[in-house]
C-alpha cells in the first residue's frame, strides 16, 4: 500500500475486498477508546491513550494488531488460534473479525496505561 497521510486515506488505499474489516477494527478500537488520537504512525493506523495503546496493519493475508507488552502474553489462551508474538495478534482475512476480543484487548491495554500514569 502507498503511504497515507491518515486513517481515511489508509482505509481508502486498501482493496475494495478488505476495507470494510479495515472499517471494521478501526470503529471497535474507536469505541473502546473514544478519547484515544489517531494518526498514521510507521505507516500505519496508531491509536495513543496516555501513552501508545494499539496499531494496526493491512498484510498480504492477515490484519496485524499492534498491542504494547504484556497485553497479548496475558490473553494468550484466548488468542491461541491466531498467529501471535510478543506484542502482534494476526487476524486471517478469510476469517471474520473477533470484535469482542480485540476490544478486550484495546481496554486492557488502557487500563495499563492508566496505571502508568497514575504510578509515573
């Protein structure tokens, strides 16, 4: 994809085929965290909450999520049929969205967050 100078415009250069699940992880990372910026970052979609909260991007067969440590490790069980790593969940573009677990995953992330500042 050519680099896009916002989310709109990430969304706009996707293919026709996987822009509405590009729509789709935007709208559940905006509701769970209403107040979050958003702005490209790395090229790609970033959401920052009192510090950086979750990223996204579109890959060859997969949406990548972007989740700071220890977010993905402490959810492992549950993120055991996806591709994962230390702070990446892939989400296959033949399967559907699990929009209640990543907006887990975007809340536990602010809740770290919070606990940053509230400690810092």
């Amino acid at each position: 994809m050519k680099r896009a100078k916002d989310v709109d415009e990430y969304i706009a250069n996707a293919s026709q085929e996987v822009r509405g699940k590009l729509q789709e992880i935007r709208a559940v990372i905006k509701k769970a965290a209403p107040n979050a910026e958003e702005r490209i970052s790395y090229g790609m979609p970033y959401y920052g909450y009192k510090g950086r909260l979750v990223y996204f991007r579109l890959a060859k067969n997969h949406i990548g999520l972007y989740v700071p440590p220890p977010v993905i490790e402490e959810h492992k069980k549950e993120l055991k049929e996806y591709g994962t790593s230390m702070a990446t969940v892939r989400f296959p573009l033949n399967e559907k969205l699990p929009v209640m677990l990543i907006k887990k995953l975007v809340e536990a992330r602010m809740i770290k967050n919070d606990e940053a500042r509230t400690l810092g």
